[in-house]
C-alpha cells in the first residue's frame, strides 16, 4: 500500500515538475578557436584569438603531420609531432539563480588545464579520464564567457602509441538544478534475474550544490528496449546539506527481462530525475543498461547469462587510423563490424579506458569488454608518462573512470594494468595493487577486476602472493605459463589478457577449459609503437585488419578458427607447402598435451591475397585455405586439387602446385561459401566501393569509400601504386585518404594518395541536410570512377 501511495504521489508531483527546469544540455562543438603553441595569456577574457584557427571539437591537431623521423615521440608516437596548443571558445551562458553550470569534457590529450574568464579551474594528467567542472560562481553576467583549454603532450614520448594530441572528446555545458547528481552519479545493476522478473537496483549521488540546506528524492522511470515504460518508482526525499552528496538507493522490478547477450544486445534506460521539496525537477539522466549475468570460474572460464563461452578477444587502440585520436564514431563502428565477422566476441581497451561512445558502440553491437585502465605505476615504461602521476592520481582516476563506464553491460571485467613493471618490487607491486583494488571494488562490487602481468614466473607473482590479490588471473602471452599456474592451484581463475595471433596460443586456450579465453594483439593496426621496427614505419602492423578497416590475411586465418559460420578464404603462400599431419583424412587428431605449443614455425613468407606474383612463368607455388568447413575442394584453371579435411588443430590447409595464370577456386562442398583468386592483367580503372549507403553530416558520421585499381576484367591489381586523387564534391566533404602502407608519410589530409596492394581509401562526410555526397577518383593512365552517396537525414 506504502509503494502504492508513493507511485500515485510521484505521479501528482510529476505533473508540475516536468513544467520545471530541467537538466539542459549544450553540446560545444564549434566555434573554437585553436592554436599550436603557448602564447601568453591565452587563459584570459581579454586576449585577442580573432588570428587563431577556426576549429571543432573534437579535435587532433597532430595528426595533420608532419612525419618527422626527429620527432619527440619517436617511433612510439609514429613520428607525428607532440607540444602545447590551446582552445578557447565564448560560451553563450550567464548565471541564473537557483542554477549550476558544469563544463565537461570527455578527453584531454593530455595534461590538461582548464580555465573561465581567467580563473584556474582545474588540472589533470591523465588525458582519458572525463573532466567536469562547475563553472557557476565565476560566470560573468555582465560580458562575454570564455572558456580556455590547455593540452599538453610536449613530454613526449609520454605513451608507447600514437595517443593524438589536443581535445579529442566532446565537450559540454550541462545546466541543473542546485540539488544535481553527481558526475557519474547513477549505478544500475541487477543483482537478481530470473525468467519471470529482474530486480535493477538503482544507486544515486546526489550533491547539494546550493547555500542552504535542502531536501532531494529520486523519480525513476525505466523503458525497455523498445522504449515502452515497464517500471516506476519514487524514493522520498531526503536532507541534503550544503556542500553535500548523499546516496539515494532502489530496487525496482522487470517483468520478464530480455536479456543482452552477444546476440541480442538489449538495452533498457533508466532515467533518473531529482526531485525538490517543492516538487520541482532539478536535475535528471538517463542511463542505459542491461539485464545479463557475467562471471567468471575457475573451472570452466567464462559463462554469459548461463551459457559457457570462450572469449575470442582483441586489443585495439584509441586511434582511428588516418583520423587520429578524435575518432568518429562511424570509423568503431566500420571496425567492430568487420571483427565480428571474424568471430571476435571480445575487446580488451589497450591500454587505458576508451572515450565512453565506444562502450556505448559495444552495448549495441554485442561485443564484450574487458575495460583497462592504466599501462604503468610508478615505474616508468617511457620518460613522460604517467608514472609520474600514479602516486598523486591514480585512486581519483581509477574511481572515475570505473563511475563512467559501470553501466555499461558490455564490460564484464576490469584490468587495474597492463604488463606493469613494479612487479620486479613485489612489496611495492601489492600495495599500490591492493589500494587500486579497494577503489575498484568500492566503486563497482559487481565486476571482478584482473591485470595482463607481465613475465609473473620472472617476478614470482604466482608466488609470492600478488597474483592471487586479483579476482581472474590475467597473463599476457605464455600460455603453458597461466596453465601451469592453474593446475598449481585449481582455484584461480584465468584469462589471456593479451596473446600472440600463434595457432598454439589458439589451440592451448581453446583446448583447456578454465582458460576464459584470450585478447590477441592485436585487432587493429594502430599508429606508433613503430620504434622497435624504426624509421620509416609509422604503426604496428599486428592487426587482423589495417589501419582504413580492411581485411587482412591474418584476419582471413582467423575467422577461420573463430567464425562463428561457415567461411572459407583462399590466399597465395611462396613458402613450399607444409607436410600434412598424421592424421590427416584418417579421423580425430591424437590428443595434444596443454603444456607443448602446436604451431610448427615457418620461414616469414609473403602471404598475399591474389594470384598474381611477380614471377608469372611456371614455378612452384602453394595454395593456403582458411576455413572453418569439415571439407574444402580447391581447383586451379577447372583441374581439380582434391579436398582436404578440417585437421583438428585448425591449421591451413595446403595445395602444391607449379603456378598458372588464371584462376583458383576454394569451396566447402557444392552447396557452401566458395572464394576465387584471379591472375590480374594490366591496370586499367579505378573502381569505387562503400559499405556505407547513405552519410551524415555530424562529427560521428563518416562514409569510407575504398578505391582498387583493376585490369579490364575488374581483378585487383596488386602491383599497382598508382597515385589517386579523390575528389568530393555535392553535398559532401573529404576529410582523409589512408592506404594502410606502413612507410607511406603522405598526410592524411591529402586527396592524393598512392594505391598499396592495388588499394586506398577515402573517408568523407556529408554537409547539410539533403542532397547527394559525389566521390570521383582519378590516376595517371588509368580510368577513373565517380560513386555518389545520398546525404543522411539528421
């Protein structure tokens, strides 16, 4: 009756409430105003910017270029420059009674300073943590407001990657009520689910940001993943005092939940509005979430809403390739869908948390999480980095990079480091540990958290007692090591949190069952951490597919292990073909022992996806297939090669022949998905192509058109290095040209871009509503192309 009467009370008050101020929110894109250096004064109201470049945020200056082999950087920063730049922007606000003002940005890369009308709001090292400032009491309402960014990556090199330079997040202004929720404010979970219902347990923080006391309680309102209302529920209200957060809590109950899981990736949105004694809406957020249940055992890995699954994970970076650190969320989602494709389940964030749109990409894709926050502690990896700041920051950066990203149900585990080197001093390894994970586990009791430890056999961590401080053992590479370590001790439970793309590594995680799974590295290539190859190269070519999103061969190899469906890919090996196994066609493989990796080596070959050598006269060759089906035929020029059977450890299946122009033929069977190689002429045109069918117009929209240079029957010509010229026209923009080459220093900025492999693509976007984006391509000699795009509907 008591719940009754409360709902029927909410009810009333709500009718007058939502005629009230509500939260407001003001997303700050353009009009900045930018400049690479640190001029004098650049904080203050007075200063003249009216020279400086007209900007939108967000923003990565650096990775206009230069490529410069002095870099500070490096090779770690893929010879892109570093240093100091400044934003500023005029703030169309003045403060209104009754009100607070909060500024917030989602990235600063990096040591930030943030300043209104000359005064000091604020600092922060970490350049991935989310900032919010309370800008109120220094608005002025008598002129004009400026807010001032400082970045600052002149201590350089301060990542081993590319990590972009300048506001890379959206900024914000956010008006609320005095009584507001905090930053990061609401947690959802739900600790009960069954069939019939779920319990979401609701947890607020509420601040009194005003000169009085004050009493605040909580209206709920959660929507399904259809946007149909399923629950309400009112919290009474509460003292507030001044300067003040109190915790609001509820429990609220859904009728037969629907699950997210990988495949249906459901989403319910809590939103949560504070209530004022005089029944008015101070401040309100909606959250999303998810009903689901994650957990990891010691015995059988990891299971997702009762179902035992492998984790088949990648690492990727924060860069987007040609668009650097400020990554539009067209180019994640271009990516999360090509590595599914693959059978990848599975991100690991290397090595810090992403900005929050690409969690809330992963909520609706259906890709799991593993969410890392840190690459060092107090020992340094590299001159500048954050070791520097541990000490000082890391309890406060920990804290809010979990508050942010909690609700997330993609993320199912936390990592508190990544290869961390205090574990060489075990005593000062445990107890910085040890208070990260009183954090972690303060500000999220439902998650288990887990590092990538780095040689733990050299540093004794299964020893000497740290590795068994963490909820899942992680370990990066050295499979037989983690394995080991379990059967030590049977009730650790235990992950890869990083492995090599090795069939072993595969086959020793796939074939021992308390292993939860791995996280290759990597999923993407990425820029920087090119140091270890030198100078010319400019980023780490370990992905499955390249830097513009393609496929690679070794992303062809894996979905052939992962594939969650039949696929089938066939390649071109210079390498004499490997002998067949034992068994082979002669039924089940013996039994591999855990501890003894499988993966035979091999002399490191050119694996291309063509037929087309350079040598086109007759000379041996092997065909390489990549696939997942029980049988697979493969012909040459109509002439059959004969099938070969699925061995059990995965491995490529291999056909000697003397090479012959012409065409080879892969299939699984008469009825299955077949793949063709083709001997490739003469380069001739450019043909067009997009996965995307329309574009937007907004930072977050991008359409990537891919250019091949082909031959007059249309087969790539993989030779070609023909320089491209793009040219956007209609209602549309160019906005970079990448080919993936890792020596290429072209800017990214420039339409012309040489083909690599026979390709390149270009990324644009549309401007305006309406209309059609008209994307033409040209080369010397060649003939060109024009492909148009219809410009998206805001």
């Amino acid at each position: 009756m008591l719940k009754t009467l409360l709902l029927a009370a909410t009810a009333l008050t709500l009718a007058t409430a939502v005629q009230a101020a509500d939260r407001v929110t003001t997303p700050l894109a353009d009009g900045w105003r930018f400049v690479q250096g640190d001029p004098e004064g650049a904080e203050t109201t007075g200063l003249d910017d009216s020279k400086w470049a007209a900007v939108s945020v967000p923003h990565d200056w650096a990775i206009a270029g230069p490529f410069d082999v002095n870099a500070r950087a490096g090779g770690a920063g893929g010879f892109l420059p570093t240093g100091v730049a400044w934003y500023r922007k005029v703030l169309d606000v003045k403060p209104a009674p009754g009100r607070r003002v909060f500024v917030e940005l989602d990235q600063v890369m990096e040591r930030s300073g943030v300043w209104i009308n000359g005064h000091h709001l604020g600092h922060r090292p970490s350049g991935y943590v989310g900032l919010r400032y309370d800008v109120t009491d220094v608005l002025r309402a008598d002129g004009p407001n400026v807010l001032a960014v400082r970045a600052d990556t002149s201590f350089a090199p301060s990542s081993r990657w590319y990590a972009g330079s300048g506001i890379l997040g959206k900024v914000r202004l956010i008006e609320t009520g005095e009584a507001h929720i905090e930053q990061g404010g609401v947690f959802v979970s739900t600790p009960t689910i069954s069939t019939d219902k779920a319990v979401a347990k609701v947890v607020v923080d509420v601040t009194n940001g005003g000169a009085a006391d004050a009493k605040a309680g909580l209206e709920i309102v959660v929507t399904d993943p259809d946007g149909k209302v399923v629950a309400k529920r009112a919290v009474a209200p509460v003292a507030v005092g001044v300067a003040r957060t109190e915790t609001l809590a509820a429990e609220i109950d859904l009728p037969s939940p629907r699950l997210w899981d990988l495949d249906s990736p459901n989403l319910y949105r809590a939103t949560v509005r504070v209530i004022g004694a005089d029944g008015q809406v101070g401040d309100s957020e909606t959250v999303p979430f998810g009903v689901r249940t994650a957990e990891f055992k010691a015995d059988t890995g990891f299971w997702l809403n009762g179902r035992n699954i492998k984790l088949k994970g990648v690492a990727v970076h924060a860069d987007g390739g040609a668009l650097g650190g400020a990554v539009p969320l067209a180019v994640w989602r271009q990516r999360f869908t090509a590595l599914k494709a693959l059978g990848v389940n599975a991100l690991r964030t290397a090595h810090n948390p992403p900005s929050p749109q690409v969690l809330d990409l992963a909520d609706q894709m259906g890709l799991v999480v593993m969410d890392e926050l840190f690459d060092q502690w107090n020992v340094a990896k590299t001159p500048g980095d954050y070791h520097l700041f541990f000490s000082d920051w890391s309890k406060r950066d920990a804290r809010d990079m979990l508050r942010r990203d909690r609700n997330h149900p993609s993320v199912v585990i936390w990592s508190a480091g990544n290869e961390i080197h205090d574990t060489a001093y075990p005593v000062q390894a445990k107890a910085a540990l040890k208070s990260l994970l009183a954090v972690m586990h303060d500000t999220d009791p439902t998650r288990p958290v887990t590092m990538g430890l780095f040689r733990p056999n050299v540093t004794g961590d299964y020893q000497n007692g740290l590795a068994d401080m963490l909820d899942v053992v992680g370990q990066n590479y050295r499979e037989n090591e983690l394995t080991a370590a379990h059967e030590a001790k049977p009730a650790r439970k235990i992950v890869g949190t990083e492995n090599s793309h090795a069939r072993g590594s595969w086959i020793a995680v796939r074939d021992y069952a308390p292993y939860a799974g791995m996280f290759l590295w990597t999923g993407v290539d990425y820029l920087g951490e090119s140091d270890r190859s030198g100078w010319p190269n400019i980023d780490n070519p370990a992905g499955l597919i390249d830097r513009t999103g393609a496929l690679k061969v070794s992303g062809m190899q894996r979905a052939g292990w992962w594939g969650e469906t039949p696929v089938i890919h066939v390649v071109r090996n210079a390498a004499p073909a490997a002998p067949p196994p034992p068994n082979d066609g002669a039924g089940p493989a013996p039994a591999l022992p855990t501890m003894i990796a499988v993966a035979t080596p091999r002399p490191k070959v050119d694996i291309a996806d063509d037929w087309t050598p350079a040598d086109l006269s007759p000379h041996p060759e092997t065909i390489e297939v990549y696939s997942n089906c029980p049988s697979v035929e493969v012909s040459l020029n109509g002439k059959a090669l004969g099938a070969k059977p699925l061995p059990a450890d995965g491995s490529p299946r291999q056909w000697a022949v003397t090479f012959a122009p012409g065409e080879v033929t892969a299939s699984c069977g008469a009825s299955g998905p077949r793949d063709v190689l083709r001997t490739a002429g003469p380069p001739a045109r450019i043909v067009l192509t997009s996965d995307d069918k329309a574009v937007g117009s907004t930072f977050d929209d991008l359409a990537i058109v891919r250019a091949q240079v082909v031959d007059a029957k249309g087969v790539i010509v993989p030779s070609s290095d023909a320089a491209i010229t793009f040219a956007v026209g209609g209602s549309g923009r160019f906005v970079a040209a990448d080919n993936a080459a890792p020596t290429d220093h072209t800017p990214f900025a420039s339409p012309t871009r040489q083909a690599w492999r026979g390709k390149a693509a270009a990324f644009v976007r549309g401007s305006g509503a309406g209309g059609v984006v008209t994307v033409q391509a040209g080369a010397p000699g060649l003939k060109g192309a024009t492909l148009t795009l219809p410009v998206a509907k805001p």
